[in-house]
C-alpha cells in the first residue's frame, strides 16, 4: 500500500509517527511544508522538515515538540554575545549541526530534497521524506507594527517572536506561484493509494503544500482523509485559529471541512466534541482526536487510514 | 609609542599578551597570518586571528592554548553523526559562533578586516588587530602520499591531520602573489616607531605575511627586532622544524636569524643556550625565552621592545 500524507511540523510529524506503527508494510511518502524555512545566520533553517526527521527518528525533544533531544545552546548564547541576532528563535548546538550540513550542501549545488534525502540518511525516519518544492517559498504575514506601521513580515517572526499576538491581515506563500513541486512529489501521489491531511495547520503548512502549482489537482485526483485539527472550537496546539481568522475562516472543525472542501477531502475525521459536524459532500466521522500517547495516535492514524480505504472507489 | 607586531598563533599570541603588559600605554597593531585561514563545513575559519583575538580578549582554553575555554562539542558530534567531515580539525561550539558570524558577514560582503574588526568588539584585545590581507592566500603543502603519490594539501590537513609527519617537499602561500595588504597594514607599518616578530613560525606565519607584496618592504623600513622560536636547535613549541627543513634551513636560531637576515632584522632575541649564535649584521642578545608565566612573558616583550627602541635610528 502507498499512502501519500501532506504534513507541517508537530502535529504532522507526531500523526505520521502514528501512522507508522499503524502501516508498518506501507510505503509512506511524507510531502513537508516548506514555507517556514528561513535564513537564519547565514544558514538555512527548515523547521517543519526537521520536525518530522528527528520526530520519526528518534532525535526529537519530546516534550517540546519540535528541536533536539539532550539540546545545548553554547553557540547560540556565543552568537548573542558577539551582539549578533535574532535570538528569538531557539536553535540548539544539535540542531545548529543539521542546518550546517545543510547548508553547505545547497552551497554545493544539492537541491533541498536532495539534501533533504542525505539529512534522512542518518534518521532513517521510515518514511519517504519530500519537501514540497526545492524553489524557496516563503510564507509572508501581514501585520500592522504600532512603530513600524503596516508590514510584512516572515512568518517565524509573527508566529515565534510575536507568538501571533498581532493580528495578520493577510497571509501568503510568497515565491509559490512560481514554484515547481519537488522531484517525487507528483508521481508519488499519482501512485498513492490514499492521501492524508495530518492535524496540520490549514493555512500555513497543509494550505502553503497545496498552493505549489500542481499539487492541489494531484491531491485532490486522490482519495483523501483529513484529520480536524481543531476540537470544539480551539486548536489542538499552536495558534491556528490566528491563521484561520486572517483568512476570514472560523476556527471550527466545520469551517476547516469546508475551506478544504469536497473538490480536495472525502472523508474526515473529527473529535467525539465535534460529532454533530456537517461538510457538504464529505464523509465525517467523529473519533479521538488526542495524540495523547502512542497507542492513542496509532488508533487515530488507523481510523483516519481504514476510512480513506473504505472511501477508495 | 606604536608598535606593529606580525603574529601567527599560540606563540605569537602570548608573546602579545606580554607586549600589551609591557607596554600599557602604546598603539600596538598586530599583523595576523591567514594562510592557514580554512573552510570547513561552509564556514571560514582563521585560526590565527582567532588564536590572537581570544588569547588577548580573555577566551582562550590556556591549556592547549587554541580554542575557546570552557569549550564544548555538540555540533563537531552531530556532525560526524551526519558522516560529515573533516574531523581531524577540532572545532567546540563556542568557536562556530565566531565562525558563523565571520561566514554570514563575508557573505554579505564585508571584507575579512571589517569581519575581524566587528568581532574585535566583543573581544576588546587592547591591540588593533588586521589580517595581513582581504584576499585569499592559502599556505599549501607539497606531499608524497603513500597512497596517492605526490600532491599539494592545504597546511592545516598537514599540520594537523598528519602532525607534520609526512615530510613537506615545498611550502607555498597560493595566492600570495596577487595579494594586496588588508586596509591600514601599510599604513600602521609606516607610522611605526618599531616593529617586532613575536617567536612565531618564521617559515608559515611570519613568512607568509611578508609574502604579501609591498609588506617585506614596509617592514624593512622600519627597526625590526624578532624573537627567536628555536632555542638549542628546536622548536619552543609546534613544529617549525619540520617547515624549516621544507626551506632548505637548519633548526638554529643562528639559521633563522640569518633567514630573516640583515636585509629585514635589527635586533634577535636568542636563548640564553644560544648565546654564542651570531648573524653577520643583526645585533644579537640573549634572554630567556621561555614565556612559562605572565611576568616571564611580559619581561621577553620588554627585552625585546628595548632593543629595538635602542636599535631605532
């Protein structure tokens, strides 16, 4: 079997963790946003990528979700005293490594998914890990600065040094009209069995893979499951309701079933809270959504995988 | 009072440590050596400037005299991790974030003088530290590899992969030719009162910077005293035998003097065992060399800053 999942940084690399255990025969191919990336020190940061390597490799900081386990942070702090920044974005000595590699590898000539597969070489993840495109995209926020006046910024500054606390006025994948999806990413979808939509933030991970050229058609030629990622009204972690809000969609499980809607989604799966949800078009089923421990993301996966199997015509 | 002084690493900064002691009050310039200037993992390593800089700004590991104090490993493990090399050139955490920051400024195009400058900030050496040049020399090594027959490697895989081991049939600073002194060399070396060469590597510090067209000449201009780095027939420390034998010069502090000769020196410090040494037209004294401890330190620069004020015409 080929399952083919569209995935952000935690939530996604924790579901696809579920995933794994609930397909060990299946061939996963993981296609991972890339709209986060960022330069940072003159190196190239991927942060939704590396989340699912070191997730799904067992080098993740589990507690915190994302970054290295055992982390320590001697050249960050070493980078703040010679005054050089941003220091709000937590890049440990572990983690300073992987974006070293990969960015003499760029340096090189190596295109990100070529890199990305010799990052992989070491995590052996047990999944097929393809960034969306190897052209830069790089997801923009609208702010207005109460200095600086209206602006847009990178979206690591909105959501990690702002932690969302302005509101966006709009959002966009800045370089995607232009982008070309990465070696592997059609054909794998064009041979997958299912596709899935982890509890990836709609707007800026699963929205930004859906707004490279031809990946959009490719999904949605497929049978595809998502899984909400809010419950009762509320996201399940991070901020999506700020995204959802700048895209002048509610942040329910009903309006996320909707903003991807029946031309993309055939089934989806949403929490028991949740159970009365309605998408026109769309197959809903209502079950635990929690990712609270590894026996309960191995159900979920599951049930998101037998109703995209169940779905399949 | 100014003084310049040329300088490579360990040897070279210490004996500054004791010249800034001795001499509170003067201008000192320091001209450092970047021929063993490497790139490593993407990122542009000048150990000298750096040996200089963290030696005289408080940084340095005493014991090993390279490096930062305190240091730790974390990115040098994960890269290796990664299977990514070289790891014979040993690179702590805290030494990347210098590294990071000269590699984002020189991408942004600041030259290595402005780079070393900024980095000066935070390190307050009390010296005005440049590097010989802006352009790139590279001091390269010819060898006859066992295995792979007669080639030119860079000199830190010589120096520190092998530990000089291999015999080097020639030293060559590549790219010296077309080099021009960084901003403020000529300049510092004109306004001179002396000029002094700490017992650094006569052969791959010393000599390289006079390497650099038009700085021979500037120095020999002016009154020159240099301390000898032989006493009794062999190195104080490192492995300047093995450089003077690749020249075709004995392992003497006689033979080292008679290198820089006449043409170039003033005044040579010898050892106290190397008291019977003479160089037809350079005034010869003998000290102790040793720079066991800060005082012995700051009495050698003294010794040597008196001859040459003595020497001065």
């Amino acid at each position: 079997m080929k399952i083919v999942a569209l995935a952000g940084g935690i939530g996604g690399a924790r579901f696809l963790r579920g995933l794994r255990a609930a397909a060990p025969e299946a061939e996963i191919t993981v296609i991972g946003n890339t709209g986060d990336d960022i330069s940072l020190f003159g190196l190239r940061v991927c942060p939704d990528l590396d989340t699912v390597m070191y997730t799904l490799g067992g080098g993740i900081d589990e507690e915190q979700g994302w970054g290295r386990s055992g982390e320590t942070f001697a050249v960050k702090d070493e980078l703040a005293a010679y005054g050089v920044g941003p220091s709000w974005f937590g890049l440990g000595d572990r983690d300073f490594a992987t974006h070293i590699v990969r960015t003499q590898m760029l340096a090189a000539g190596y295109k990100l998914s070529a890199v990305t597969e010799a990052l992989c070489a070491r995590w052996r993840p047990g999944v097929r890990l393809l960034p969306m495109t190897d052209d830069q995209v790089e997801t923009h926020v609208v702010v207005t600065d109460p200095e600086k006046g209206r602006r847009a910024i990178h979206f690591q500054e909105w959501w990690v040094r702002l932690r969302a606390s302005v509101p966006a006025e709009s959002i966009g994948a800045v370089g995607a009209d232009d982008a070309k999806p990465a070696p592997g990413v059609l054909a794998a979808l064009d041979e997958a069995d299912v596709v899935l939509f982890p509890p990836s933030n709609p707007v800026v991970s699963i929205g930004t893979i859906l707004a490279v050229p031809g990946i959009r058609d490719a999904v949605a030629a497929n049978t595809v499951v998502g899984v909400s990622p809010i419950i009762g009204g509320a996201p399940v972690r991070g901020m999506a309701d700020a995204c959802l809000t700048a895209i002048g969609v509610e942040t329910s499980a009903a309006a996320v079933g909707a903003l991807y809607g029946p031309g993309l989604l055939d089934g989806w799966l949403v929490a028991e809270a949740d159970a009365d949800v309605r998408v026109d078009g769309v197959e809903v089923r209502s079950r635990p959504l929690l990712m609270s421990d590894p026996e309960a993301t191995e159900e979920l996966a599951r049930a998101a995988l037998d109703l995209a199997l169940e779905l399949k015509r």
